[in-house]
C-alpha cells in the first residue's frame, strides 16, 4: 500500500563527467540514509511555472561507510530483494526542494 508522505528531503545525486545523467543517488528521511538502487520510472509535470520531476525508485538503507574503489567508480554491494524499499521522490526545478512524495509499505 503506497502512503502519501510529501516532506521535504535531503538528496546527495552524483553526476558523471560531461553526462547530465544521475549516476548515484542518497538520500535521506527519518534519520536513516538510502542508497537508490534503480529508477524504475521517471515523468515530469508542470505545476504552475515551477517544472517537478517524478522518480520512482527502490532504495536500501544504508549499512556501514560509503567509499569509491580504486577506478573511482562506486561499490555495489549485494542488496538483497527484502532489502529494497519503493519511494517516490519529487524534485521542484524552481524552488530547488526534493520532496519523498510516496512510499511503499508492505503489507
């Protein structure tokens, strides 16, 4: 069952050079730090002047220290699927706020 949350958020996206794609994103809410695993949806939508960007996403808590390896490219650990928690993240274009629009909870 998806509950509605809308609270503002704090986002940490990591961009590749010369891309303007997201390569990793964290993120956190309610004093624990996700780590998004995959987009697994992307819209856009205008809401008055203001352009917001919808992703849905599966994310994992985070789970001991974040570091890059030696290339520079970030560590994937194993995730397992029981891990992984379905979000829906907002990011107004004008104002510059991320918002956790959405949540999954298992039933």
């Amino acid at each position: 069952m998806y509950l509605e949350v809308n609270e503002p958020i704090e986002v940490w996206p990591r961009f590749g050079v010369g891309r303007p794609r997201i390569e990793r994103l964290f993120f956190r809410w309610k004093d624990r730090l996700f780590e998004v695993q995959d987009v697994t949806f992307y819209h856009m939508e205008w809401r008055g002047e203001a352009l917001v960007h919808h992703l849905a996403v599966t994310a994992a808590v985070v789970q001991g220290r974040i570091r890059p390896s030696r290339n520079g490219r970030p560590v994937r650990r194993g995730v397992s699927p029981a891990a992984l928690r379905v979000f829906e993240l907002g990011f107004n274009s004008k104002s510059l706020v991320w918002v956790l629009e959405k949540y999954y909870e298992p039933e």
